[in-house]
C-alpha cells in the first residue's frame, strides 16, 4: 500500500514562507494598524468590531461577562435575530435583487434565489413551522442533502427563534433517531430522496425508519427533490414543504429577537467519549464571530461570489455557507453531489459558471483535484479567483503549492484555517495579503485569539516542542452549552489552572500542535480517541460499539489513514477463538458500520488480529496501528503491554 500514499506532514521540518502575492487588492484588512497589536492591546473591547457588524434589535450593555467561568457570555443584555441579519437588512440595504443563493444541482440544474426570493421563502417556512406547533426555543432537526430548502428551513428556524439541529443526510436512522430524541426534537424536515449517480435513493424511508422509534410522533415536512416520476405517499402528520411554501406565500412573520446568549442551535460533534456530543452556539456570539471571520479571513463584502464545498450537516457549513456569508452579504454557491459527477470538469465549470471569487474546501479534495491532474483546472477560466481556503485536517507542503499554483495562478493568497465545531468561527489563520504564509502551518492565531501549546499540566512549551493546542482567552463565537450539558463541557474541555491566577481557564482543543519562532501554528493532529474520515470527525467508541455488536468479534479499533491521497477508515478487531468466517464476518463489521453510521464511513480495510496492541493500563494503542496503516516506523520507546503484537500487525498488514 505504500506507493500510492499521500504525504504526511510533518511537524518538525522547517517551513518556507512566502509572501502573500502583491496582486491580491481587495484587503479588507488593511488599515495601517496591526489588527492583532490592537486587539492585544484592547481586548476585550475589540471584540465590539465584530458585534458592529450586525444589526441590533437592542444593543449589548455589557460586552463579556466572565463571572461564570468559563462560561462565558458575550454581548450580554443585546437582541438580534440570525435570519433578519441574514437577509432583511440586505433588503433595506438595496440587495433585494443580488444573488443571495446559487443552487447546482447533480443533475445540471441551476436554481437562484435573490435575497428577496430568499426572504419570502424563508418567512413562508417560518410560517408553516409556527403552523405545526413548533414556537420559539423548540428544536427542529433537520435531515436534507444539499438542497436549497436546507439554508431556507435554517434561516426559517431562526426567524422565529427556534434551534435547528442539522444531522448529516448520509448518516443511518440509527443516528438520526439518536439525534433527534437527544435534543427533544419538536419537528422534522427531510426529503423524499436523493440521486446518486443518476439513480434514485431513498431518504425518506431512512427517517421514516427514525421516526418510527421515536417514543412520540412529531410532524414531517418533506421536501421533493425526485421530481413527480417518484411518487412519495405522505403519512399522518407528514406535510408536503412545496405546499407548506404554497399555503404562506407572502405571510407576514416579523424575526423575533433573541437574546445574544440564546441559542441559535444545535450540531453534533464527537468528543472523547465517542458518543455524539450535542453542541450549542449562542444567537449573538456565533452570528458575531462568523461575520467578522468571513470579512477578515474570507475578504467577503456584500455581492462578493464564494464556493465553499462543505456539507451543511457539518459546522463548516453552518459558518461558512450559510451565516458568516450571508450575514455579509455575499451570494453564496451551493453544489449538491459529488465533484467528479457527471465528470471531473465540474468544479472547474462550476466556478467558472458563477465567476467564483473565494474557495473554500479541503486538502481531502485538494488531493483528489491532484490526482485527477492540472489539466481539469487548466481547461478553465479562473481568472475570477482570488482567494482560496482550507480546512479539516493539515494540509501538507505539496499539496498546498498545488492548490496555489494550478488552482491560484500563484494570484491567490491561500488561507489555513483552523477551528472547531465547538470555536464555531476560525481560530488561526493568516490574514490573506498582509501575512506571509507557511504551507503546511496554518498560521499565527486570529486578532484577539490567544492561542497557546501547553503540556500535560498546562505549562506553556517553547517553539518547536510538539504539546496540546489550547485557547487560554474567551471568544465571541465559542461554544455555549445549554444548562444540561454544563457538567461535561467543563469536564471535557475545560482545564483552570492553579499556578496562576485562580480565574484563568484554558480551552482545550483535543489536538496536539508546535508552535515555531515567529508563533506560526502547525497542526500534529488529535490527541483523543477520535477520527476524521473524509473530514468527518467520528468517535471511534461509537465504530467499535457499531463494529463489537457483530456476533464473534470481541475487541475492536478503527483508525484513519491516508491512502491514495483520501482519508479513509481501517479496522482492527479481535475474533473468537473458533470463528473461521473470516469474510463472512468482514462483511458483517461493514454492514453494521454502514447502518449505525452510514455508508461515507465504509472501512477501506477490515484487519483481523490475534490481540489489540495496548498500554499497561489496557488502553488501546492507535499511535501503534496509525504508523502500521500509515506504513510508518514505530520509535522504539512505545510503552506497550504486548510489544510483540507489532510484528504481527505489520505482516498482517502487508498481506491485507
Ligand atoms: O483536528 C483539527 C482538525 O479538525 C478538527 C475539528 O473538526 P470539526 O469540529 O469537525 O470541524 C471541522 C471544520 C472546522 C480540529 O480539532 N482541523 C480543522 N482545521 C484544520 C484541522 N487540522 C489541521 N489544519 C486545519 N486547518
């Protein structure tokens, strides 16, 4: 497997820099200032740059109130509602007409939404909601593809202060249901199905299937995406969304405002624990946090086009498809499917189409565009771009100088953003046309970000000494857990330490980084038990209880690994002793990934072993089977309980 595997990068070699290209004009930064000088200097009251640019129902009165560390509450005493920053304010601003939204479908279509068309579909959702019961504080999940109706039924919670709950559409109704009760769910919108490769999938049977297990029924609005020759049959309290839409066309439903520390909703993360974590971000914070993120790290002014090929279901399409650009104003593209579908033109067609100006994607696909070769960009106009994005996992040296020489024209400064579900906005990154960058770095940290590399005991480590990544300061756009889930944020996250004053908390991010000289941040990767496949982060304690329900296998791993340039799943398990099967039971851990989870998490390979390697203390090792799938050298000094496991597991491996 060796040949064809992706470069790793690593943490310790030396990174070249590069200036940022003189050509890039549009800087929304520059103002003479050093803006991270100026925030140091005047933090927190920095952070009032990011609430101005938002409309306020009632202004904050006091900007961070800190007296419940670390849970922390920004621009206290402020209302405002997300969708009328979204969308109404452009209205009044003359952008009734712009491009709020550009919709490509799988199957060529095109459909485009002016702000005004958004603003009447989004009040007539918002009606049809409020129809079906679902009042302010309610919770609807959410569980489409990427549909149009997806953003509108978003904007559509929030207008009348309820929480969405977005649960990615590839995700089994194991999942969903898990989803939807853990929040209490009031409503759910779904669709009939989806095409895939030009065949017709069914989405609804899947939550239909959820439902069916949730102990109290809640009302169903499905969306038609199969077109009229798939006919779906509407059960009791399943609505029609076409007909809702029909039903309160040209309703009048004002935004309600919310308080800034109210929720605006919910998204499942996988924490240490490997369950789904319910993660919550507060109205006025998050809604603050992904504006300022979209102009400074995006460059994004109102009438800006961008192309971020996230997926809704996931945070970075929460920040930065649908509320940091529409807050400013941009018109947004929003590609369904799959980029080399019906062929490996369509990313390219797809910007040259809509005259893309932004970028935003991830080294994963990065990777891809570089196998398919330079030809398919070059075949393209281009000459739109201007700045390109990355984010989800490091991005290494190589493929970074292909992304900015074939995609950029070595024009476009590329941004490496790193953040979080739960720091809801980007944390580090370099500010495009005023910082150098270093591929293979993600950067020094935001303006008013004080991010720190720390040891175990949350001693800061010099540069060049690889330690945990963590956030000693609040943010606006931080995680903001409702009363609930308190005890176990804190737990999870969150570290006071003692040497120092006795209020100061630290974040803690799950990743280990180095910092070098000149404070530009390089990411090593997870430090807990979590993996990102295809840049989806899963709990590996929910793929082992997937794959340890299957009769026969006793003791289970997964682990991620780069091979042929995508980020996939591998499986170690343990089987009984008088189970000859074998492939019989590899097709059984499959399925059962594939139903629990769902089929984007499909194991690459399934390996059997004798033993699991492990420390003293009976803790799986996964640095030990990550260098094996990695093909990597293990360093000697492993403290494993079963050292001579490791040979086994290599051949094991090799044979595979
Ligand atoms: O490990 C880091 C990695 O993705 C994790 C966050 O995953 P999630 O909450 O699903 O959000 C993904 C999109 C923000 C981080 O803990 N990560 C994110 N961005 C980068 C990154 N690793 C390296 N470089 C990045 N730019």
């Amino acid at each position: 497997m060796a040949e064809d595997r992706s470069e790793r990068v690593s943490w310790s070699e030396k990174r070249e820099t590069r200036s940022p290209p003189s050509t890039f004009d549009r800087d929304t930064t520059r103002t003479g200032v050093d803006p991270r000088e100026r925030f140091d200097r005047e933090w927190p009251d920095c952070w009032a740059d990011a609430a101005a640019l938002l409309e306020w129902t009632e202004p904050y009165d006091e900007l961070l109130d800190d007296d419940d560390a670390p849970f922390y509450r920004w621009f206290v005493g402020g209302r405002l509602n997300a969708a009328e920053n979204c969308i109404d304010r452009h209205l009044e601003a003359g952008r009734k007409t712009q491009v709020a939204l550009r919709w490509e479908g799988k199957r060529d279509e095109q459909r485009t939404y002016t702000y005004h068309d958004l603003h009447r579909e989004v009040t007539a959702v918002a009606a049809g909601l409020r129809e079906l019961g679902v009042e302010e504080n309610d919770v609807v999940t959410l569980y489409l593809p990427t549909l149009p109706e997806l953003p509108i039924t978003m904007l559509a919670c929030a207008r009348i202060g309820a929480l969405h709950n977005v649960v990615f559409a590839g995700f089994a109704p194991d999942a969903l249901l898990e989803r939807m009760s853990g929040t209490d769910s009031s409503a759910l919108v779904t669709c009939d199905g989806a095409f895939r490769d030009g065949v017709a999938i069914d989405q609804k049977r899947k939550a239909d299937a959820a439902m069916a297990e949730l102990e109290s029924t809640i009302p169903t609005i499905v969306v038609d995406r199969l077109g009229p020759a798939n006919e779906t049959q509407l059960g009791p309290d399943q609505y029609a969304y076409d007909e809702l839409v029909d039903r309160f066309d040209g309703a009048d439903v004002p935004p309600v405002p919310r308080n800034a520390t109210d929720p605006l909703f919910h998204i499942h993360t996988s924490g240490t624990t490997g369950e789904p974590q319910r993660m919550t971000h507060a109205t006025g914070g998050y809604l603050a946090g992904t504006a300022w993120t979209s102009r400074t790290v995006f460059d994004l002014s109102p009438g800006d086009t961008y192309w971020c090929t996230a997926d809704l279901g996931w945070v970075t399409g929460h920040s930065y498809v649908v509320y940091g650009p529409l807050a400013r104003g941009a018109t947004v593209v929003l590609a369904e499917g799959s980029l080399r579908y019906p062929d490996r033109h369509r990313p390219w067609e797809i910007i040259e189409r809509n005259g893309v100006e932004v970028f935003y994607t991830t080294p994963g696909v990065i990777r891809t565009f570089m196998k398919w070769g330079e030809s398919f960009p070059a075949a393209h106009d281009r000459s739109s771009l201007r700045l390109l994005g990355t984010v989800g996992e490091p991005i290494g040296p190589d493929t970074w100088e292909w992304y900015y020489t074939h995609v950029g024209d070595e024009r476009c400064p590329i941004v490496d953003t790193w953040w979080q579900t739960e720091t809801g906005a980007v944390m580090l990154s370099t500010l495009p046309g005023v910082d150098e960058m270093k591929p293979g770095a993600v950067g020094p940290p935001l303006p008013g970000i004080d991010a720190r590399v720390v040891d175990e005991d949350g001693r800061e480590l010099p540069p060049g000494e690889p330690g945990y990544l963590t956030i000693t300061k609040p943010w606006p756009s931080m995680l903001s857990p409702l009363e609930s889930d308190r005890y176990w944020v804190l737990a999870e996250y969150w570290q006071q330490f003692s040497d120092r004053r006795a209020d100061t908390w630290r974040y803690f991010t799950g990743d280990r980084a180095v910092v070098d000289e000149d404070g530009y941040v390089t990411i090593i990767g997870r430090a807990d038990d979590v993996v990102t496949v295809g840049n989806r982060r899963l709990g590996t304690a929910e793929l082992e209880a997937a794959i340890t329900a299957v009769d026969g296998v006793t003791e289970a791993a997964a682990v991620a690994g780069s091979t042929g340039g995508d980020t996939d799943l591998y499986v170690f398990a343990t089987i009984e002793q008088d189970r000859t099967d074998r492939d019989g039971l590899r097709g059984a851990i499959t399925d059962a990934i594939v139903s629990r989870i769902g089929r984007f998490a499909e194991p690459a390979a399934v390996v059997f072993t004798p033993e699991l390697p492990e420390t003293h203390s009976g803790k799986t090792m996964y640095r030990v089977l990550e260098t094996i799938v990695d093909d990597e050298r293990l360093e000697d000094s492993e403290p494993l309980r079963n050292p001579e496991i490791v040979g086994e597991l290599e051949s094991l491996w090799t044979t595979e």
